[in-house]
C-alpha cells in the first residue's frame, strides 16, 4: 500500500482478487459530517418519539379517568335498574329472583349501595387539585409560624400551648362510660325486642296486640337510653363544648341507626309473613353490629365490601383529622378569640353586628370546609376502609352546585338519605303522594330541629340561630334558588350566601359565647333561659 500527500489507497483482497480504493482526506471529511448529520438526526429522532410515546400516555391517562366516570355513572344507573330483581350478598355477588312479587318489593326497597370511591380520592390524584390541597397546608404552617412570632414579641420566649384543647375536651373518661351505655343499649335493646316480636307476630292471632305493646316498650326505652340519658349527663357533669359535642352526636346517631334497623326489620318481617305466611330469618347480632360501626344511616344485612384494608390509607386519614383540629385550633386562636373577646366589651348595635359579621366570614368558611374535609371525608373513609365498607359516596360535587336545592342533597349524601327514605317518602307514602312541598318543609324542620338541639346541647346555651338559618332560610333558598338555576354566576351567589351564612353563624355564637362569660345568668326563669345575653349584656 502506497500513500502521498493528496491521496491514499487501500489494498482490497477478496476471493484471491485484490482491488485498490483511493480516497481524498475532502472525501473522509465528507463522510465524518454525514455520519455526524445522522446521529444528530437518531438522536432527534429517539427525542421526539420519546415526547409522542410521553403525550400519548398522558392523553390514554385522562381517556382512562374521563371513560371511568362515564362507566360509573352508567354502572350504577344499571344496577338500580337491576336493584328490582337482584340483590348484594356479603362479597358483592348476585343472586337473581324472578318472583314478581319479590321484585315489587325491592322496587321499593330504597338506597341500592354500589362500590364507588370517594371524589376527593379521586380528585387528589390529579396534580392540579392537588397542589390547591397543599396550598392549605401551607396556610396551616403559616398560623403555626404566626402564632410563635407573636408570642415571642408578646412574652420574649416560644410558647405553643393547646390549653384550649385540653380544655374543650376536658372529662373525656365521663363522656366513653356515657358513651358506652349508650353503644350497649342500642346494640341490644333494640335487638332483642325487635326478635322477641318477629317471633310473637308470626305464631300469635294478636298481631295489632303485640305490635302496640311492643312499640311502646321500644318508645319508653329509646326515650330513656337514648333521649334522656345523654341530656342529664351533659347537664348534671358540666362537660365542656367539645365532649358536649360528642355525647349529642353520637345520641343522634343511635337514634338514628336503631331507627333505620326498626323501620327496615319491621316491613321485611310484615311483608314475609304477607308474602308466605311464615316466620322469616331474622338478621344476625353481627349484621346489626357491622351496621352500628360502617358510615352509613341505611340498614342493609349486606354491603358492598373491598376485599383488604389499605392500613397506611387509614392513618393517612386519621393524621389529616389530627391536622383538622390543629387548623381549627389556629383558627380560633388567631382569627376569632382575640377579636370577640374585645367586641365583648362594646355595647350591642346594628354597626357593631354588621363589621363583626364581615370579620367572620372568612373563619366561618374555613371551618366549614374543615368539618367537611375532616368528618365526611376522613373520618367516614378511614372507618369505610377498616371495615372494607366499598361504597364511598358521602358526598357529591357540592362545590359545584348553581342551587340551594342541588347543595343540600349532595353535601352530606349519608344524612340525606336518610331524611329522603324515612322523613320525605314516607311522608308523601302516608299523604298518599301528595303534599311533597309539605313533605319538603317536615325534612328542613326535622334537620332544623335536630341542629339547633345539637348546637344548644353543646354550647350550653339556647340562641336559635341554626334553626332559622335551616328552617327559614333554608326552606326559601330551597325553593327560589332551584334546579332551575343554571350557569357560572348562580354559583358565585351560592358561595356568596354560604360565606355570609357562615359568618352570620361564628359571629352570633361568639358574641353569645362571651356575654354568657360575662353576664352570667342570675335566676333560671324561662324567658332569661331563652333570651340571648348578647342583647343585654354591656359592660
């Protein structure tokens, strides 16, 4: 092989031939650009079909959560339709029944439970919604911070205490032994009273007879265990607002669940006995135990169920609750205590209202949503998850509501059913299906009642402030601001009412609150009893 300057050449022996290339030093700078262009040109190439592959996955990601709704919602439609001749066992199976009387029945049988997840779950796992989550987060550092600046100008020195949580749930050992008489009685009264007449009623002719008596002895003793007892030992032990709280929640929510299991138990064994003349099989002490614990106010004997608990999704939501009432805390510390304990001081009048109802807007939204977020979300997820409990609908789009009538039937979708199935229908049932704006007027009452009953109990004091916010205006919103209402702007004027509601709501509680401090009553006469010592009181 010979080189020179200019050229070179290359000996080639193939098959016993040799054959001799040249090539030009022009030629291989040539060849090394080309060879440059087209691994530039892979390399844009891998890039972009990287991008395309990124886009198609984010684009089958949000078909995927936009068809999941789509199929729910149509599941579920489906499986009301089929509710009328099909029934849950205790996995989720189905069981088909063609008797037509049967499947009458179950026409109106009621709630059907599907196994859904809760929309906030769902919501979180988009970034967008998840970051307006972590932005309240960061408001809750933000009073933390606050609060230790303050008291560090105020007294020299990093104080954090929570006297007000001590205090606010102060007796707690009155109010678990309160509480456990009052678990045992709902689990077992009931109970047994309700088995002893199934099996009076099907072997005895004294069928009007047994069903009188045995409804007052369950009258007497839900009044006794469950209406008396919880008021006399929130009374007699003085408990303080938060432990308050808990004994009149938890009575409300016995009653309300030995109510469901009665009415429920009382037309299964009416209608078997119609049905086939015989005795029929009686729920179980577990089912009714499993129905006393999981987050719902329907008695079924079976649920929908997952088939595992997600343990680290249970102390995630107990965490959250914690974090709940440490941003209440603050709330209260930072934004409600220090302002009404000076507008205490100043004598009542329409100015001073109107500037303190403004000022608790804000404190009243915020705990608004915190009771929301905290009790229908966490609180009612983490128990669904500890019993497998698989259907999550505590809720619907509340926030999204363009009416009161759309607002008040999706933000507490476990309290709502049961007004709808034992207060509403039965009502327009008994009325022979008419009078339902009658009917719609007893449900606000009864939830105004019960509010208003719940917020005297706990704060000790009667201003009736719940009930005509639930019964009066409440009742108007329901029917002026309607379904009819559609559109972005009705929306706004719904948060607008809610944040004015809430407000209205902190405001005289804390201005109650405070003259009950400092102008305690002097005798117990009925009208002192019932007159706000907010009107009077000025010092």
């Amino acid at each position: 092989m010979a080189t020179n300057s200019s050229t070179s050449k290359v000996v080639h022996r193939k098959n016993g031939k040799t054959s001799v290339t040249s090539s030009s030093p022009k030629e291989n700078g040539s060849t090394r650009q080309e060879s440059n262009h087209t691994e530039l040109h892979s390399r844009d190439t891998v890039q972009w079909a990287r991008d395309v592959e990124r886009i198609k996955m984010e684009v089958i990601e949000q078909m995927k959560v936009q068809m999941s709704e789509v199929l729910d919602k149509a599941l579920t439609d489906s499986l009301r339709s089929l509710s009328q001749s099909t029934q849950w066992d205790i996995n989720g199976n189905t069981h088909s029944h063609t008797d037509e009387k049967a499947r009458r029945h179950r026409m109106e049988d009621g709630k059907v439970f599907v196994a859904r997840r809760s929309i906030l779950d769902e919501l979180f796992e988009i970034s967008h919604v998840r970051t307006i989550y972590h932005m309240f987060i960061a408001a809750l550092f933000l009073f933390i911070i606050s609060t230790l600046a303050v008291d560090y100008i105020d007294q020299g020195r990093l104080v954090l205490d929570f006297d007000l949580f001590f205090y606010a749930f102060g007796l707690l050992g009155t109010v678990v032994w309160a509480w456990f008489i009052m678990f045992t009685y709902t689990l077992l009264g009931p109970y047994h009273v309700l088995s002893q007449w199934a099996d009076l009623y099907h072997r005895s002719s004294w069928n009007m007879s047994v069903s009188v008596a045995t409804a007052v002895i369950l009258l007497v003793a839900q009044m006794g265990v469950l209406g008396y007892f919880p008021v006399f030992v929130v009374v007699h032990y003085q408990l303080p607002p938060a432990s308050r709280f808990i004994v009149i929640l938890e009575q409300i929510r016995f009653l309300m669940k030995s109510y469901s299991f009665i009415r429920e138990t009382v037309v299964a064994v009416v209608r078997e006995k119609t049905a086939k003349g015989e005795s029929c099989r009686f729920p179980t002490l577990s089912n009714y135990l499993y129905f006393l614990f999981c987050p719902t106010l329907i008695y079924r004997e079976a649920y929908p169920r997952n088939p595992y608990i997600r343990w680290n999704y249970v102390w995630r939501n107990f965490a959250k609750i914690l974090g709940s009432l440490f941003y209440l805390y603050f709330i209260l510390v930072r934004l409600c205590i220090p302002v009404f304990m000076n507008e205490s001081n100043r004598p009542f009048s329409t100015r001073t209202l109107v500037l303190a109802i403004f000022h608790s807007t804000l404190p009243g939204m915020l705990m608004l949503l915190l009771g929301f977020f905290a009790f229908l979300h966490c609180w009612l997820n983490a128990f669904a998850e500890m019993l497998r409990f698989a259907d999550r609908m505590f809720y619907k789009d509340w926030w999204n509501s363009t009416s009161f009538a759309n607002y008040y039937r999706t933000w507490n979708i476990v309290v709502h059913d049961w007004l709808y199935y034992y207060a509403y229908r039965d009502f327009v049932w008994l009325t022979g299906h008419r009078f339902r704006s009658v009917a719609t007027m007893s449900v606000f009452a009864v939830s105004a009642f019960v509010h208003e009953y719940a917020f005297t109990m706990g704060f000790g004091f009667f201003y009736p402030v719940m009930f005509v916010l639930f019964a009066v205006i409440g009742g108007v919103f329901n029917f002026t601001l309607n379904d009819k209402r559609k559109g972005p702007m009705w929306n706004v004027i719904m948060w607008t009412c809610l944040f004015i509601g809430q407000g209205v709501q902190v405001c005289l509680y804390c201005l109650e609150w405070y003259a009950q401090v400092h102008c305690p009553r002097t005798g117990t006469g009925f009208w002192e009893l019932v007159t706000p010592r907010s009107w009077t009181c000025n010092l």
